[in-house]
C-alpha cells in the first residue's frame, strides 16, 4: 500500500525559507508522477509543481523562481524547498503521487496542472503539512 508522510512544515517569517520533504513508501514502478499542492480553509486545493521520476519538474506561476522541487531516489523523497516566502504561501501542504505510465506522460509536459489544476487525477495523497508565513 502506498503511503506519503509530509514534514518540515512550520512557521517562518516573511523572505524566510522552509524545505518540506515527502517519503513514499510501498510502491515499486519505476516511472512516477509526484506533486506537491497547497490549501487555505476556505479555498481551491492548487498545484504548486510536479516531479517525475526523471527529475524533470515543472511550476505554478505564483511559485516559480521562489520554490524548487527535488528528489532522492535512494531515500524514496521528493523535497520542496521554499525561499522568499510570502504570506500568501501560508497554506497546508500536500505531497501526491501517481504511478500510471499515462499520468507520468503528463506529469512536466503538460504543464503544472498536468494531473489537474487541484491535482484531481493523482491517486495518492499524504496528511499534509502546515506552513505559515508571518509579515
């Protein structure tokens, strides 16, 4: 069974920098997808970037420049690393994965919202992590 943990989120203050990590387990393609999304109460769940399994990777214009995602293979990992935060990046974050060869077709040539703007077509998801970002 596939499983997704979360951790690093927290609290930073304005142009600080956190790096959230996603371990996967349980799973043994080879070929993947995996994104990571963010959700304020109250509003939309949308993508932030995805990942796929040969490390190419792809932004939200509201991220891009600011936060990079990674990957260790060896650890089973994917990071986001997040710098100059705003307040506005104060959200829960969530790791999903997807293991379809179709979905890793999409993953980065589709564009960020590949597997869906609210990352919908991703079949696993982890508990997520918070993140806020003080002015």
């Amino acid at each position: 069974q596939v499983q997704l943990v979360e951790s690093g989120g927290g609290s930073v203050q304005s142009g600080g920098s956190l790096r959230l990590s996603c371990a996967a387990s349980g799973y043994t393609d080879s070929t993947y997808c995996m994104g990571w999304f963010r959700q304020v109460p109250g509003k939309e769940r949308e993508g932030v970037g995805t990942i796929d399994s040969d490390g190419s990777t792809t932004y939200a214009e509201s991220v891009k420049g600011r936060f990079t995602i990674s990957q260790d293979k060896a650890k089973n990992t994917i990071y986001l690393q997040m710098d100059s935060l705003k307040p506005e990046d104060t959200a829960m974050y969530y790791c999903a994965a997807d293991f379809a060869f179709q979905q890793y077709v999409k993953c980065v040539s589709y564009g960020p919202y590949g597997l869906g703007r609210d990352g919908s077509d991703f079949a696993y998801w982890g508990q997520g992590t918070q993140v806020t970002v003080s002015s």
